[in-house]
C-alpha cells in the first residue's frame, strides 16, 4: 500500500520503515502543522509518535493479503506479464530500476523495490546477495571464494556470475547451513 | 521462513581468509628456514625476517593465482593446485639464493618441506569451498523437494 505525505521531518523515518511514498496516493500521511490536502484521506500525526505510525502502517501492510509468490508481474515493453518464479534466475538493481533475469536470457523490468523481492521470494529459495541482486538458489551452479571475503556465484546459465558482497557472505554461508 | 538479518560487523569475516594465509604462510616460511639459518651460524634475526617475507609474498601470491585460475578454468582445482606448486617452489628456491643460500641439500629441504605445508595450507582452504559447494547442493535438493510437495 502507498501513501502520499505532506511534512518534512518524517520522510526519512518512513523510507526507513518501508513505507512507501506516492503523492497521489488517495490517503495522505500529514505531520502535524503541515497543510492537509483535499479529495483525500488524512492521517494526521505527530512527528513525535513518527515510530508508532510506521509499526501501524507495517502491520497494515502485512495484514493484507499476501502477494503472490508463484508469479512477478514484470514490464515487457508495453505489456505487463507475469514470470513464474521458478523461472527466474536472479533480480539486479540498475540505478533505481529492477530487473529481472529469466531463464530464457531476457531482462524484464520489476516495479517493486529488492527488499519487496527478498521478503516475497524468500520461501521460494531466493537468497539477497548483494544490495543489488537477490538470486535463485536453485539457478546456481557453483560458488568460488573470490578476493576480498567475497564470494562468485556462476550461474547454470553459464552468462552470469553473481558476487556474494562481504556484508552478506556470513548470512549466505549460514543460509546454507555451512 | 523470512527474517529481517541485522549484518552483524563484518570485517573480521571478511579478512578472515587472508589472515588465515598470510600468518599460515609467515609460520612456513619461519618453520622451513630456522633449521638452516641455525645450522649455518647466521644472525639469526635478519635471516628469519627474510624468510617470513618471502613466505608472505609467495603464499599472498599463490593464493591469489589459485582464487583466479580455478575462477578462469571452469572451476577445476588442478589448474591452481600446479600453480601454487610452482609459485612455492619458484618463490622458495629464488628466496635461498637470494637470501645467500649456496647449499643445494639445504636449498631441497627448506623447498620440500614448504612445497609440503604450502600445499597442505592451500587443500585446507580449497576445502572450505568443496563444503561451501555440499552446503549449496543440499540447500537445492531441500528446495525442489520443497517445492514437489
């Protein structure tokens, strides 16, 4: 679910909590003093209780029904078409932009953020890799220690290797129960 | 089932590894030469200096060539196994005659005995991927099982 918001001090709080922001959203968060705008839904709160706020707005969030983890919507030029998941090989981060990379070696654009992906696709055996790509644990081929702690990932594809970022090799080798 | 990882700090992790050869390589390189540096009656500080170097450069060195060879050559570890072997016994002969060694029975040992922890050192960590590549076969086979029921 997205929310408009008119204020100042919160924005950063509310990007943190993944709340995410869209000015035309029909329900508007507004801090206190800010000006409430019409032909919309208002939610007036203090910056005060910002934390309060994004714990309400994440249970909301993960009260509603849970979004389909069998399939991604993804753009494919004009069109919206829906992947199966098991046909994904991994999702990469391109600027703001995501992509994902299926098995037929196309890349098609996602609209929802990584931590969006990490959270659906978690059960489905997608592992978060780097802040930048989440990959199909199933589409790997094998992994080689690499410099620096990192760890490479090459795909059964044979194109692509993935790099395992420091940050995220312990949780990957614990993943693995190694 | 998702959790929310908090990435603990993760530097010690990360220099794990290099730690792990370079003071294994700085232990060889002491282990291999002190016995010949005793014997020849040499200061035995400057000499032992010099052999832990050189143990540093040819284990950073090896185990640099053996990450990218077994990355280049489809992942099969005997490419970067011979070249470990050569660096250590490049690096160790070049390191005694550098370092004044003339004796040729001095020369053989101190190689032999650093091509045999080298290589030791060098299955040891190759190891770690070979459980690191069990770890990501089981998690596969658990997944597509999953995934049948």
């Amino acid at each position: 679910m997205k929310y408009a918001y008119t204020g100042k001090a919160a924005r950063e709080s509310l990007a943190e909590a993944g709340i995410e922001l869209d000015p035309s959203a029909p329900i508007v968060l507004v801090e206190r003093g800010a000006p409430i705008p019409e032909n919309k839904i208002a939610v007036v709160f203090d910056e005060s209780l910002i934390g309060e706020l994004c714990r309400f707005l994440q249970s909301h969030s993960k009260s509603e029904t849970p979004l389909s983890s069998d399939f991604i919507a993804c753009r494919d030029e004009e069109r919206i078409i829906l992947v199966k998941a098991a046909d994904i090989e991994f999702f990469s981060v391109d600027g703001d932009a995501v992509f994902c990379n299926i098995r037929s070696g196309r890349t098609l654009e996602v609209k929802k953020k990584l931590y969006e992906l990490e959270q659906i696709l978690f059960d489905r055996g997608f592992f978060r890799v780097s802040k930048s790509a989440i990959v199909n644990i199933v589409e790997i081929n094998d992994i080689s220690p690499w410099f620096g702690g990192r760890l490479l990932l090459r795909l059964k594809n044979g194109r692509d290797e993935i790099e395992v970022s420091r940050k995220y090799v312990t949780d990957f080798k614990e993943y693995l129960g190694v | 089932m998702y959790r929310q990882r908090q990435h603990p700090a993760t530097f010690p992790a990360a220099v794990q590894e290099t730690l792990i050869v370079l003071a294994g390589s700085a232990i060889i390189g002491a282990a291999v030469a002190l016995p010949v540096i005793i014997g020849s009656k040499a200061p035995l500080l400057p000499a032992l200096t010099r052999s832990v170097l050189t143990a540093l450069v040819i284990g950073a060195f090896a185990a640099a060539a053996f990450t990218v060879l077994y990355r280049i050559i489809a992942r099969k570890p005997l490419s970067g196994f011979l070249a470990v072997f050569f660096i250590i016994l490049a690096g160790t002969v070049l390191g005694s005659l550098l370092g004044g060694e003339r004796m040729p029975s001095h020369i053989f040992l101190m190689t032999f005995f650093a091509e045999a922890f080298g290589m030791a050192m060098c299955a040891y960590m190759f190891r770690k991927t070979v459980l690191l590549n069990n770890g990501l076969s089981r998690k596969q086979r658990q997944l597509k099982e999953n995934s049948g029921s």
